[in-house]
C-alpha cells in the first residue's frame, strides 16, 4: 500500500512542477508579442522571443538583424543567447520558448541544440505565407540537396570526419 501511495504522490508532484495554466502562458506569449512590437521599432522583423524556466523568465529577445548585420540574430536565437548567458550554460534543459510567430527552422534547431522542453508560438508560418511574409527556407530545407537554390557539395570528407574520429563528439 505505501508503495502505490508514494507512487501516486510522486506521479502528482512531477504533475504540479510541469504544469502550466493557460494564464502563465498567455502572460508569457504577451511578453513575447511585446518584445516583437518592440523590435519593430528598428528592424523590418517583427519576431519576439522569452525563455521560460520554472515560471519565471531566464531570457528574451528580438529581432535584431538588421541594426546587428547579423542575419542569425532572430528573436529566438537571441532569447536563447540571453538565456544561456543569464544562467552560464548551453543547456536550457526543462525551459520553454515562447515566440510570437512559429520559429523558423534555425530558431527550431537552436532550441533543438539547447534542449528546449515546449515551444509555444502565435502565429503559424501559413499565417506568414498568407500576409507574404513567408519564409522558403521551410521548403528549401526539404528538397534534396540538387534542387536547392544554394549548392550543396561535400569536400574532403575523410579528412574532414578525422575530427570526429579523434575527438569521439564529447
């Protein structure tokens, strides 16, 4: 009996630490379409981004690609940096991203790398496609690599994969 109770607690405990209301992640998505109105003011973008761990905001950002010259510099990317940053790890294990528009897929793959838990977005990217505002690197990203607009050739490759070899991917 006391082991199915303490199962029992334990199964609600994990439940309480990862449960979210609807008014926390709303809070949160505001903060996040906030940011982006914020961007907007001085890059063309209008992408906001908050990292959320444990209810409370690690991390936020905006697009700043074109005051930065940085066209890696997407809100998300640079919610993940301040994230990052503010708690001196690449791992955002256990966080979740808020962005007001679907992340792209390099903001997708950033939050991928930093273990990010939950990405909630507003807008989706055929709400994008719809305004014209749409980003052909989702259908680029599917095409084999002979009929993408940028070529892709491997060189070197066994010299290249030694570093692998050698260094076993720590």
């Amino acid at each position: 009996m006391k082991k199915h109770l303490l199962t029992i607690i334990l199964i609600f405990q994990s439940f309480q630490l990862s449960a979210q209301t609807n008014e926390e992640k709303e809070k949160f998505m505001k903060m996040a379409i906030e940011l982006s109105a914020q961007g907007a003011d001085e890059n063309p973008s209008l992408f906001g981004a908050v990292i959320v761990k444990d209810g409370k905001v690690i991390g936020k950002g905006f697009n700043t690609i074109s005051s930065s010259h940085d066209p890696t510099a997407h809100g998300e990317v640079n919610a993940i940096r301040d994230a990052c940053s503010n708690i001196g790890s690449v791992s955002l294990e256990g966080c979740d991203l808020y962005s007001n528009a679907e992340p792209c897929p390099m903001c997708f793959g950033a939050a991928y790398w930093a273990k990010i838990k939950n990405i909630y977005y507003g807008v989706s990217k055929e709400d994008l496609d719809a305004e014209g505002i749409g980003v052909d690197l989702y259908r680029q990203i599917c095409l084999p690599y002979s009929e993408r607009d940028i070529k892709f050739e491997s060189l070197l490759r066994n010299d290249a994969y030694k570093v692998f070899e050698n260094n076993k991917m720590k």
